[in-house]
C-alpha cells in the first residue's frame, strides 16, 4: 500500500513534500555523492520548488551534485508560459544557481517531435552514463495528475502508455489536440523513489480510484506506476483526498 499523507491546504502539503524531498535527496547524497530528480510540471509543484529554493532548505542539499530532469513537457518554446521547464527554471533551478549541465530538458524549438524525444533520451542516458537498453534509475521522481488520471504526460488511451522501451516520448494526445514529451513508464517504474504532488476537489476522484485500487480492470494511467523496489509517497491537499476512506 502507498503512503499516503494528507493536509489541510496546499501550504501545509508543499512544506511536508519539500522536508519529504530534501530527505529522499540528502540521503541518496550522502550515500552516492550525487543524486537524480525528475521534476513535474504543471502548477502544483511551484510552491514546493519555491520552498526548496528559499532560505528554509536551499543550504540543505547540494544543488552542484544534482542531476535534474524535466519529467514531461508541452509541445511549446522554453519561454512560452505554458512551458514546464520554464516554470521549474524560474521557481528552482535560477534562484539555486543550477548550471545547464545539470539539467536534461526538451530542446522543444528544435527538431521534429520524434527528434526531441531522441535527444532527451540520449541526454539522459550520457548524464546517467548508461550505454544502449539500459534504463537510468532516478533517486526521485516527482509526479501530478490530471482530474482523467494522467500522470507525466501519459494521458488515458494515448500511445505512450504502452512504450516498453523507450525512456522518452513524443505522446500525441487527441483530447486536447497537441503533442506532449515525456518520460515513460519504464523510467518512472525504475525510480528509486516516486512523490506524487496533488491538490483541488476536480482531482478525487481519479485520487480514489488510484489510490484505493478501484477500477483496476481499467486502470488510470497514474495507477500504473508501480516502480520495482521504490517507494510511492502521496502528498494530499484535503479536497484532492476527500474521497478516500477514512482509515
Ligand atoms: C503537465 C504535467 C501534468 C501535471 C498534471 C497536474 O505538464 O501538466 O506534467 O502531468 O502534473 O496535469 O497539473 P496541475 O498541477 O496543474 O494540476
């Protein structure tokens, strides 16, 4: 079973994913001397790469030995307001410095779709020093959903759902008529860790059905993440978790 944690509003929720982040991080470092997070998009996760870049946390981890990848990514220029690089870049990876060496984005103004899935996958492959068919196993993932269940930007009935292969993606999706990057289940059922991020009432009941199991015989993208000797820690504003059973 999960871990799920739930909290009162998105303050409380973001203050105990960044302890939750920076714990899962410092250790992987002390461990390893370098650790690996694969950042959500979308608007949740904002407050909490603001809080790990503010004064609270951002001693607390040494960003210099960080590898951070931009998990998924909308078929848009990085300065376009719709970009998740652009939101991580301007919450966390500017105010802490992050050099671009660090960073594994999607050159989205560069090249045809299945062109910027390739050269993500090889950019993520040399930063994990992986050779042909291996797969990089991140020390944290960090994921959203969508109210239909998606997750990254794995989106129901969609192609990249069933990649097998591929760590990387150009995912078409017809319910809103444009084109998604993203990493693939393979990567996401690799990590080491992976945190889901999820506030907003439209959210619970997609939120039951993954977090309870129902409705298993068809399965929401997000219940498909399942990662082989990983973790999977829920953080859970009140409205996203008011479906659940009370335990
Ligand atoms: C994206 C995300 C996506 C996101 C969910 C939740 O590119 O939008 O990667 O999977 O995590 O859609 O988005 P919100 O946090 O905005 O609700």
């Amino acid at each position: 079973m999960a871990d799920v944690r739930i909290f009162s509003d998105r303050a409380e929720m973001a203050a105990a994913a960044a302890e939750h982040f920076t714990e899962v991080i410092a250790k992987a470092l002390a461990e390893n001397g370098e650790a690996s997070v694969a950042a959500a998009g979308g608007s949740t996760p904002k407050v909490l790469y603001e809080l790990l870049a503010g004064d609270e946390y951002r001693e607390r981890i040494n960003w210099r030995k960080m590898l951070v990848a931009i998990g998924d990514e909308r078929d848009v220029p990085p300065d376009d307001e719709r970009s998740n690089f652009r939101m991580v870049s301007r919450s966390l990876l500017l105010p802490l410095d992050v050099s671009d060496d660090n960073i594994v984005k999607w050159e989205t103004a560069n090249g045809k779709p299945e062109q910027i899935a390739e050269r993500f996958e090889r950019s993520l492959k040399t930063a994990f020093g992986l050779g042909s068919g291996k797969v990089p196993r991140f020390d944290l993932i960090m994921l959203g959903i969508g109210a239909d269940g998606h997750t990254a930007s794995l989106f129901p009935d969609t192609k990249a759902l069933s990649e097998s292969e591929r760590i990387a993606a150009a995912n078409y999706v017809p319910q809103l008529g444009e084109r998604r990057f993203t990493i693939t289940f393979p990567v996401i059922n690799n990590a080491k860790n992976v945190m889901f991020l999820v506030a907003g009432a439209d959210k619970a009941e997609a939120v039951k059905r993954i977090v309870e199991g129902t409705g298993n015989d068809d399965p929401l993208p997000a219940s498909l993440v399942r990662p082989t000797g990983g973790t999977v820690t829920w953080f859970l504003e009140r409205d996203a978790a008011r479906l659940l059973k009370r335990v």
